[in-house]
C-alpha cells in the first residue's frame, strides 16, 4: 500500500437545489463558509455551482463564480473549482447552443487565473431515479457531444487547467483517455469514478465495479490520479479499497444520497476519519498540486 497522501474533494451543492438536497449550500456565503469548514476538516479541493440567491436556480456566471472563489482564496488555501451548465434533454433549465458558450465562464476564470481544475465529462448519460422509474416519470439526457468535450481541453490546453472527468460509464474513460492524447498540451485528466445506488447508470458501489473500472483505467491512462465519487450514494463502503489501491476520494452534499440529513462537514469528517484509520493522511493543497506537476 502507497504511503502517499490521499486527496479530499468536498461537492458542495450540485445542481439539485434545496427541493432535492434540503442542506445545500446556495447563497455566496454560504458555499464560502461551507468550503472553508470543509478544507479546515481535510478537504483540499472544493467543488460547486453556483446559484441566482432570489430564484434558488443555478446561474453559470463567471462573475458569481469569480465571487465564491475569492472568498474561499481569502480564508483558505484550495484548488476551488466550478461546474459548467447542464445541456441535455428535458432538463427545464439553461440549455447551451454550442460548445463555446458552454464554457465561456470557465475560459473567462481561466484566463484571470482564478482557476486550476475544470469540469470537461467525456459522455452523455441517461439520468433516471429508480423511484421516479416506478412513478412513471421520465428521466433526462446530460448530453456532452464530442465538440463541446474538445472545448473544454482546448481551454485547459490554453491555460494548464487540469481536466475533472466525471466517468459515469465505463466508455467515459475510453474516449477522455482517447482525446487527451490527442490533444497537444492537456494536463493529465482526474478520472472521477462514479457510482450511483438511486440512479439507473453506471455501477452501484462495490468492489467489483471498483475493480473493472480500474482494469480498464490501467488500459486506457495507465498511472492516471483517480478518485471514488457519486451521486446519489453512499461512497463511504468504497474509501478503504480505494485508498489501498492508490486512488483519492470526493464526498459532499452534491454526490450524498438526495434527501440526507448529513452535513458537508461531517461528511467531510468522516472521510478524513476512515482515511486516517487507514494510517495514510488527507493531502494537503501543496500536496495535490505537487502531485499533478510530478513532483510529489
């Protein structure tokens, strides 16, 4: 087992809003204030979306992203990263028309420095509740063609942001690992493995989806960084085989089941817990970046 330090991700919000998730972080002082408990517990990267505070939906402003960032920056050393607009089938919310306005906010706070992680999901997915499944309900499409994948490594070619790969099916890693390679000046992905016990996609989390996710990482990015993630789930059963395996960990109110009752801080809490029983310890952000440039 690696004696290495293990990285903490805290998703803060998600794209839910207080209907799904009623613990959610939404206003800019509550997301700063959350970040900061969460990189004081352990946490040494942030993620969240952003929200309009009046009609509690999200707002992909660079602006409102470049508030919430500089509020973390000012009471806290982290790697604090945005979402970019859901575009899919049935969402009722902003539908981008292209790939550059999809990604204008991240090129915008990329170009101020205001960032060093993005977003870029090489997929599109089925998102359907097993609940709503029986209801009769429909699901949605998270549509992420081609074009707008290639934007989203062209701007973190441009300005050395490094790639978060949500990998919600096995073929995500086979065409992330595919178009990294083909693009000149990409920083190494993070490859996100993610698992779901109240949605219909991808694996529930067990140690032989575990296992075949790995197997094929190893194929398409061998020595790629990684980390166990979710939505709507538990990922807590999956740390200790992770963390034995050399991957990373991201927990928080956007990937916990909908509805829970935990905070992000005891979430947070209770990762860094299971990490240090382990006898490894959470990285700090110095440690992560150091990772990424291959010198740690």
């Amino acid at each position: 087992m690696s004696d290495r330090p293990v990285w903490v991700e805290v998703a803060l919000n998600g794209p839910w809003g207080r209907s799904l998730q009623p613990g959610a972080p939404i206003t800019v002082a509550e997301i700063v204030a959350e970040g900061v408990a969460a990189a004081e517990a352990g946490a040494a990267i942030v993620h969240f979306h952003a929200y309009d505070e009046a009609s509690g939906k999200q707002k992909d402003d660079w602006e409102l992203y470049a508030r919430i960032i500089e509020g973390l920056r000012a009471k806290v050393d982290v790697i604090a990263y945005p979402t970019i607009p859901l575009a899919g089938s049935g969402l009722g919310v902003f539908e981008p028309t292209g790939a550059r306005e999809r990604f204008r906010h991240i090129e915008e706070l990329a170009r101020r420095g205001l960032i060093e992680w993005a977003v870029c999901d090489p997929g599109s997915v089925n998102f359907s509740r097993f609940d709503r499944i029986a209801a009769d309900e429909t699901g949605f499409v998270y549509l992420n063609p081609e074009d707008h994948v290639r934007e989203g490594l062209r701007i973190a070619a441009a300005h050395g942001i490094r790639p978060s790969y949500a990998i919600y099916e096995p073929g995500f890693t086979r065409l992330g690992a595919a178009l990294a390679a083909a693009i000149p000046g990409v920083p190494a992905p993070v490859y996100r493995l993610m698992f779901s016990d109240q949605f219909a996609w991808g694996f529930p989390p067990r140690r032989y989806a575990l296992d075949a996710h790995l197997a094929l990482l190893q194929e398409c990015a061998p020595g790629a960084a990684w980390m166990v993630a979710g939505l709507g789930v538990d990922i807590a059963p999956l740390i200790e085989p992770a963390v034995a395996a050399g991957g990373h960990v991201r927990v928080g109110l956007e990937d916990a089941p909908l509805g829970t009752e935990a905070t992000n801080l005891e979430l947070v809490t209770a990762a860094v817990a299971r990490i240090r029983a382990l006898g490894r310890a959470p990285a700090s952000t110095a440690e992560v970046r150091a990772a990424a440039r291959g010198t740690a």
